[in-house]
C-alpha cells in the first residue's frame, strides 16, 4: 500500500513540476527555469545528507555517474 502511495506521490510531483515549469518558460527564458528548478531540487538532497550523512566512495560515485548518464539518454530519447 505504502508503495502505490508513493508512486502517485511521485507522479503528482513530475504532474505538477512539468506543468508549471512549462508555464514559467513562457515568461521567463528556459535556461533560466531549469537553473533555478535544479537549485531548488538540490535542497532536499543537501538536508538528506545532513540528516543522514554519509561517506564518499568510489563505487558511490560511479554509479551516481551512470544513473546520470542513463537519465540523460532518457530524456534525449524521449
């Protein structure tokens, strides 16, 4: 149960994120929305590791790297 819960979470949130940052590049220039959406996502991140904490590895980074990459191929395929 807790699982659909967070599925529809996440996609009211995408829902929602995609509508209003399709909005605000109608005012602002599309650059300018996607630089202030990533400051703005990257808070969460920066309070999670200070809550949680954490160490840097090797092994961490590599695969933060390849689920960058793969995000990318994603969105250029979509």
């Amino acid at each position: 149960m807790l699982t659909v819960l967070f599925g529809l979470t996440g996609a009211v949130v995408y829902g929602f994120a995609d509508f209003l940052g399709g909005l605000a590049s109608r005012r602002i220039r599309p650059v300018a929305v996607t630089a202030v959406a990533a400051a703005i996502g990257i808070l969460p991140l920066l309070i999670g590791l200070a809550v949680l904490g954490g160490t840097p590895s090797w092994a961490g980074t590599l695969w933060g790297a390849v689920a960058g990459l793969s995000g990318a191929v994603g969105v250029l395929l979509l």
